[in-house]
C-alpha cells in the first residue's frame, strides 16, 4: 500500500496537467459561445435586430424591442 507522502506527490504531478488541459479545452469552448450568441439572441426576440452606428465609430448591436425605440442617438 502506497504511503500517504507518495500520493500528494502524484497529485502535484498532476496538478499542472490538469490545469493545462482546462485551458486547452475552455478555448474553444469560448470561441464557440461567442460565434453562437448572435444566433441565441434573434432567436430569442423572433429574428428582430438591428445595428446602431455612432458618430465616434462606435457599433451596437441590440434584439427586439430595443430596435423600435427612437433614441436621439441613432443615426
């Protein structure tokens, strides 16, 4: 039977393996909610979007009701 010394020091061993493999895996995992958000959220609000352009270059992008108000930002 293994001593209790032995053990932890294959678990630090593992340690950093463990956590390199949750990088590796989150990655792309993040890479994929990002490209499916857009697509969850028309689906969310019937297909209704739209994008509001700023004079400062900025963009925003807003779903549903938000797309019918008339603010004094929108160009």
């Amino acid at each position: 039977m293994p001593s209790l010394k032995s053990q932890w020091v294959i678990r630090r061993k593992q340690i950093p393996s463990m956590l390199l493999l949750s990088v590796i895996g989150a990655i792309p995992l993040s890479f994929a909610i990002a490209w499916f958000s857009h697509d969850v959220k028309v689906w969310q609000n019937d297909g209704v979007w739209c994008a509001n352009f700023y004079s400062d270059g900025r963009r925003e992008i807003v779903y549903g009701s938000a797309c019918s108000r008339q603010g004094d930002s929108q160009v």
